[in-house]
C-alpha cells in the first residue's frame, strides 16, 4: 500500500471508531467527559485523512495523523485508568463534590443538582472484559502504527 492509501485507512478507521461511539450514544451510552475527550483526536485525524487525500502530501501530514492516534490512545488509558480505580480522574466526572465539610446544604445542593449523570470512572459497557476506553486505546494504538507506516512510506 502507499502512503496516501495507508493515510486514507488509517482515517477511515478514525471515522469507523467515532460512528461506532455515536451509535453507542444513539443506544442509550450516554458518554461521559472523558469519553467525549477522546473522539476529538479521532476527528482531527479524520480531517487530517481528508487532506492527504486531497493534497497529496503524505508525509507531514501523516506524522500529525500519528500524533493524533497517539493523543486518542493516551486519553483512553487515563480513560481506563480512572475506570480502574489505578488514579483517580477529574473531580467533577468522578464523583467529587469538592470539600463538603465546608459546603453550605444550599451550596452542596446546588453542586449535586449540577453534577453530570454519567460518571468517568464507571464501566458502561465492556466486552471480553475490555470497556468501550479500553478498546478505543488498542484500536488507536493500532491506527497510531498504520500512520506511522504512512509516515514511513512519505509521498
């Protein structure tokens, strides 16, 4: 395969990887704050894809496509790693209301009313014991290789 069409795969399968976290959505997932964060590299490879195609330009753009594989991989463990309980993941995605002794009822109230519903660090959805992170982060890792062989390949 050439670069552009190693380029064109790999973005394809960024797009596969973010109609499937929409029909997940669409099903009733509803994705928490952590999940959202990693579809934008996703996109942006996406776009990046779309460029190569059209320019021709594989190299450069490629290396920026790896980098943005890589971006989504890393979201995905910290992702996995928050769902674990290996470190604790944004406070006001995991449950965290901050310090409650300090906290007026009406204060506290106010902070309980405003948290998200879907928590960061709970397992939605896992399949062979792999949550929807956890396999977003090998799929990226394996995408991060296919840009890197695009890279390697250049114009």
């Amino acid at each position: 395969m050439t670069g552009r069409q190693l380029s064109f795969l790999a973005g394809a399968g960024s797009a596969l990887l973010l109609i499937a976290a929409l029909v997940f959505q669409a099903v009733g997932y509803a994705p928490c704050e952590l999940c959202i964060l990693q579809r934008w590299p996703h996109l942006a490879a996406v776009v990046l894809a779309g460029l190569v195609w059209l320019t021709g330009r594989v190299r450069g753009l490629a290396v920026l496509g790896l980098a943005a594989a890589g971006a989504a991989m890393g979201f995905a463990i910290y992702h996995v790693g928050v769902e674990m309980t290996w470190w604790t993941g944004p406070a006001h995605c995991s449950g965290g209301v901050g310090d409650l002794a300090r906290l007026s009822t009406q204060d506290l109230m106010s902070r309980l009313q405003a948290a998200p519903v879907v928590r960061c660090d709970e397992v939605a959805w896992s399949f062979l014991g792999v949550s929807m992170a956890g396999w977003n982060a090998i799929f990226s890792a394996g995408l991060a290789g296919v840009w890197g062989l695009a890279a390697r390949k250049g114009d």
